[in-house]
C-alpha cells in the first residue's frame, strides 16, 4: 500500500495505473474509518483494479471552529484498516497539498439550489467547501469511479450534480448506509457522543422508518411525512430538532 501526500505524487501513481490499462475506485473521507466507509472500499474494490482512499479533514467545510478542533482524528488506525481492506494507495495530504495559499482561497466551486437549503441553511458554506475539496480530488485523480454515501444524501446528490456540470471524467457511484444494531447510521462523529446521547441518537433512525411508512402508506403531502416524523423526534428530550 502506497501512502501518499502530494497531488502530483496520486496524479502521477494513477496515471501510470491507467497506462497499465486498470481502472481506479476513490473513496474520499475524513478519516477515522469505520464500517460504513469500509463498505465503500469492498465495492470499490468489487469493481475496480486499484483502490484509493483519501483522508482529509477538509477546513473549508467547517463553519464552527470547535467542530473541526474536536473532529475525530486517527491516521495510524486508519491506515491499518486500509492495509486490512487491501487499499492500493491511500492520499492523506496536508492541508498546504490541498490549499497551497491556505488560508487564503481565491477559487472555490459553488452549487445552486442543491447546495443552499436543508443541511446547507444550516451550515451556510458547508457544501460550497464540499464541492470544492472533491472538484480537487477529482481533478487530482483523473478518470476513476467515485464512491460516496447514501448516509450523506445531500452531499451525494451535490456532488453528482458538480460532477455532470464541470464535466469532470468521474462515475459517481452512490452507496447504501450502514448502521449500528440501533438503527443510528456509523458515522465518525459517533465516537463525540456519551453512551446515552448515543442511545438517544437512534430516535433519528426511528423518524426515518415512521416517514417512510407514513410515505408508503399514501401520506397525502409530503409535510405530512414531515409532521410523522416531527413528532417521533420530539418524544427524544435529548434530541433538538434543526
Ligand atoms: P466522511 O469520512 O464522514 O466524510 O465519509 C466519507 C464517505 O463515507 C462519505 O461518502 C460518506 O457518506 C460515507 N459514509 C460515512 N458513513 C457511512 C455509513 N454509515 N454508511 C455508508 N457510507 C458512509
């Protein structure tokens, strides 16, 4: 497995790759692998000849300054999980590789409407430091399948659309969500939660299924759904609905 940290090093590796005629399957992440980006590297894997997994925790993407200080890092368990998964490369830049005039930035990608509402009225600026730090990736990587999870669907269907509109010569592959016994889906934030938040979380899973039946049994409008699941949500004290 190759460890990588400079954009012309991974450009350089999957070019030669590509000349040899194997395709490549990325897998971008901000580390502190679990499960659910495990199953994104198996498909990857299923599917292409060489594997990469990038692990950055990208700045631009942070609004709050005590979310990114706290966010779970742990790069040498994450490589022995990509060296467990069979990874062919892994690219785990510093900051300086991904934003060379950091903290400056002069160009950045924004994405319309997809982009602003719902997760992204919240987070003003979240998806805009999404599209970007993934146009670099891809930009970097060259022709390849990408893999991203269903668990972040507005993010998936962001970065789908950036793909299409600036052309870039990438397959998005979506892939399903992978959950904890309790229904609440793995995600690295997980570790940031107490036992009980952790238990309380799971009322988000429970709102899914209750829209969902609420959806398949006929819900007339769709903020029916919504009020189906307001109301599951509102029975967890702990749980604040944004
Ligand atoms: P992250 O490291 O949280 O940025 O996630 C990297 C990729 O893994 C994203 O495409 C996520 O949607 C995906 N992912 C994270 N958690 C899960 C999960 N529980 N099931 C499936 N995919 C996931």
């Amino acid at each position: 497995m190759k460890v990588l940290g400079s954009a012309t090093d991974l450009s350089h590796a999957l070019d030669s790759s590509r000349a040899l005629g194997r395709s490549i399957g990325l897998v971008p992440t901000m580390g502190a692998l679990h499960s659910g980006h495990r199953s994104l590297i198996d498909r990857a894997a299923s599917e292409c000849d060489v594997v990469v997994v990038t692990i950055f925790v990208n700045p631009t993407q942070f609004g709050d300054p005590h979310d990114i200080e706290t966010y779970p890092r742990d790069l040498a368990a994450d490589l022995a999980i990509c060296a467990e998964s069979g990874v062919d490369v892994v690219f785990a830049p510093p900051v300086a590789a991904m934003y060379p005039d950091w903290p400056s930035i002069s160009t950045s990608v924004s994405v319309g409407i997809e982009a602003s509402q719902w997760e992204g009225r919240s987070r003003p600026g979240h998806f805009q430091g999404v599209a970007t730090v993934v146009a670099k990736l891809f930009a970097m990587a060259g022709r390849c399948r990408a893999y991203f999870g269903e668990k972040d669907f507005q993010q998936l269907v962001v970065v789908r659309r950036m793909t299409r509109d600036l052309a870039f010569p990438v397959e998005v592959i979506g892939c399903p969500t992978l959950r904890e016994e309790s229904g609440l889906a793995m995600s690295s934030r997980n570790r940031l939660l107490t036992e009980q938040e952790r238990g309380a979380a799971s009322v988000l899973a429970r709102a899914l299924a209750a829209g969902h039946a609420a959806a398949s049994a006929g819900a007339p409008e769709p903020r029916d759904v919504v009020s189906v699941m307001t109301d599951v949500v509102a029975e967890e004290p702990l749980v604040e609905l944004d």
